[in-house]
C-alpha cells in the first residue's frame, strides 16, 4: 500500500492521465483548405467572446485570449484548467484586409475563415468576432 504524506498526493496518482498541463495555455488548432478559403478552427473551451482578440498586422494574424481566475472558496487540490493569457499568430500574407478574414466563436470554438485571394494591401486594425 502507497502512503500519501499529503492528501493531495492522492489526486495526482488517481489523475495522473500523462497529459502535458504545461501545454494547457496552448491554443490547439484545425486548418482546412477548402475551395476559396482557409477555414481555421481553435479550440478555446471556457473563454467569452468579448475575453478574445484578433489583430491583423505585417501579414499576421494574431488570436490572444484571456481567462480569468475563478473566485472558488477552499483550498485547491488540483488544477488542470489554465487561467491566464495565451495568444497564437499565423502569417496569412501581407496583401490581406479585415474585410478579407471573418470570424465567429460559438461553444468554446473560434472559427476563422481567411480568403485565398488578398487584392489589397493590410493596415493594423482590429477584427470584430461575431
């Protein structure tokens, strides 16, 4: 029989499942190429809409989330969920607008979809998740 000096030493054997937590602030993606675009889809589970952010700047798509810390009462045993900033950049080309990339986050999921033609050259501003 294994002792466990500290409660919490249970947890980590019982759930211990090999998963690398510190790839937790890691935002995982799907690309799809279809026809006319490229279909992007990040997985950001816990997060609201209004906590994420895209920037097209230098030919780069920048997604930065923020999640906060929940207010919990009592001491925490474990905690797999990441609470913090993360953010990921993918270079779609120089030529692109705003206008030119759309997105939607719907049930924990960001899903752009980025046109295969750019006819203008891009400017540094914001764009908007519906």
């Amino acid at each position: 029989m294994k002792y466990y000096p500290n409660f919490s030493d249970v947890f980590d054997d019982l759930f211990d499942s090999g998963v690398n937590t510190t790839k937790a602030n890691t935002m995982l993606c799907d690309i799809r190429e279809t026809e006319n675009t490229y279909e992007m889809n990040i997985a950001l589970p816990g997060y609201k809409k209004e906590d994420i952010a895209l920037e097209l700047k230098n030919g780069y798509l920048k997604v930065s989330a923020s999640a906060k810390k929940e207010e919990t009462t009592g001491r925490i045993v474990r905690r797999e969920r990441y609470s913090g900033n993360c953010s990921r950049s993918f270079y779609v080309g120089e030529e692109f607008t705003e206008e030119d990339i759309k997105a939607k986050f719907d049930n924990g999921e960001l899903m752009i979809s980025v046109s295969k033609e750019a006819p203008k050259r891009i400017e540094k501003k914001s764009i908007t998740i519906y």
